[in-house]
C-alpha cells in the first residue's frame, strides 16, 4: 500500500482501521507496522475529524415548530374549473373528428379498389393468353 491510498483511505473511512474496507485493512496493518510513525500521523488527523463529526447532533424540531410550518404551507389548488372542462371537451371531440376523419377516407378508399371487371371477363382474357404470343416475337421488325 502506498501512502497516498492510505491517506485516501483514512480521509474516506476515518482514523480506526476497523471502519475500513476488510480487504485494505491488511496492507494498512503492514504499513502501520512498517512505518508507525507516518500512520500516527494521519490517523491521528482523520481521528480528530472522526471526533468533531460524532459530536454533531441534529437540532431538535418542537411540535409547536413543526405544527407552525405545517400550518403555513400552501393549500393545494383545485383546477376542475370551465378551463378543465374545455380542456376535456376539446380531447374528445378531436379524437371524434379523428375517427370520422379515417371513416370518410376509407369508404372513399374502398370505391377505388372495387373490382370493375367480372370475373368471367378476367378468365377470357387469361384464356386467350396464348394466342397473343405471337405479337411479342421479332417477327414484324
């Protein structure tokens, strides 16, 4: 371990080995031993902040306090007036134009893909299929 990950790691988990990652703890333990004189150091240091931050405690809040802020804050708004209604009225009927809209297309859609030949028309003309194929030879050029 180095002294600097040391360092780091003192700042980050404080001045008692105990409190740092199991597997650092070994190569801290190593470094103690090797240089005691600079672990002593920085752990002392981040002991101290350890020490400063444990003796921080939260203000306590009263009920008289907490009652006040409760009773001040704003009440929420009801917005289902004629603005909401017009809002709603609006979604529905353009969604109903929608569905108008696509009905008038594909009735008009439908007329031009309706078949305008019988069928019996179609079987003569696939009938005489064969007696065409002499348009399509290289005989008249």
């Amino acid at each position: 371990m180095t002294h600097e990950r040391f360092e780091i790691l003192a700042q980050a988990y404080g001045g008692d080995i105990a409190r740092w990652p199991a597997a650092e703890r070994d190569a801290a333990a190593l470094l103690m031993a090797a240089e005691p004189e600079f672990a002593r150091i920085v752990l002392g240091d981040a002991g101290e902040l350890d020490a400063a931050l444990d003796l921080w405690a939260p203000l306590a809040v009263t009920t008289t306090l907490r009652e006040a802020v409760v009773a001040s804050a704003p009440t929420p708004r009801r917005r289902w007036g004629l603005n909401a209604w017009f809002l709603r009225a609006g979604v529905g009927a353009g969604l109903a134009a929608a569905c108008a809209a696509g009905l008038v297309v594909g009735v008009m859609l439908s007329d031009l893909t309706a078949a305008t030949a019988s069928d019996d028309t179609v079987s003569a003309a696939l009938s005489n299929y064969d007696d065409l194929s002499g348009l399509v030879t290289l005989e008249g050029a």
